[in-house]
C-alpha cells in the first residue's frame, strides 16, 4: 500500500475517533441546533447498522466487518498503480470500516452525531466514518461511469 493512502486511511481513522470522543463528551446532554430546520448536532449510540438495523447483533458485525475488510484489501491490491481513484475510494471505505469497527469494538455501538433534515426527511444520524464510506463507493461509482463513458482519469 503507498504511504499516501496509508495516511488518508489513519488521517480519516484518527479524524473520525476524535470527532465522536468530542461528541461523546460534549453532546451527551442533548443536541445542538446550527441550522433550523436543517443541521444539528445530536449525540446517539446505535448498536445496529444504518436505520438501527439487526440492532445489537454485535457478532455478525464483527464477521461481516472483517470479511468486507479483507474483500476489500484484496480487492486494493489487484488494483493497477495506475487506478488512483478507486484506490483511495477503498482506502476511504476500509478506514470507515474501521472506525465503526473500533468503536463496535470498544464500546458495543457506534457513536453519531451528524444530524440532518434534507428536503423534510430527517436522515437518520451519522459520523465521519460513514461518510468516508459513502464518498468512497460514490468515488468507485463515479469512476465506473467515467470508465464507462470512456473518459479516463488514470495516469
């Protein structure tokens, strides 16, 4: 692995960790508006996938995590040196992985706090680990449709 992605996969990790220790510590009295209507900070310990899903079924995470994580290690080194984008979209989804994982571990529920309202929806609370998990799959999407379209970012 080239150090630049070992650095944007601990960059994110360590980014991610510390964003929810300041939430643990400083929103577990409630929750902080910054835009009405649309944007709060709000504290939440889910112990299930997205929508609390399989809610508390720790051990199947802990086996699915560490079979996406291998997938997706094998999957970054059958990558061409050239694949730039897909390689830091998987960088970016293993360091999400991660981050969830860490706090599975450690604490039997992921910690949240990224609370939005879009368009009337209230979309249920995230944290920077499961953003750099959708940017990285949005990444990987968008280069397959540029490949597709035969545009071509490759170096």
């Amino acid at each position: 692995m080239k150090l630049k992605h070992v650095l944007i996969g601990i960059a994110t990790i360590l980014i991610d960790q510390i964003t929810k220790i300041a939430a643990a510590s400083s929103l577990s009295s409630g929750r902080i508006t910054m835009i009405p209507g649309f944007f709060r900070f709000t504290y939440a310990e889910n112990s299930g996938a997205a929508w609390s899903m399989l809610e508390g079924k720790m051990w199947f995470f802990y086996i699915i995590t560490v079979i996406a994580l291998i997938a997706m290690v094998m999957f970054y080194r059958n990558q061409a040196d050239s694949d730039e984008l897909i390689k830091v979209s998987l960088v970016l989804m293993m360091a999400g992985t991660i981050g969830n994982f860490i706090d599975r571990l450690c604490f039997q529920h992921v910690r949240d706090f990224l609370d939005f309202t879009i368009f009337g929806y209230d979309f249920p609370i995230f944290n920077v680990a499961d953003m750099a998990l959708c940017i990285g799959v949005f990444l990987i999407i968008v280069d397959v449709l540029l490949e597709n379209s035969g545009i071509t970012l490759k170096k």
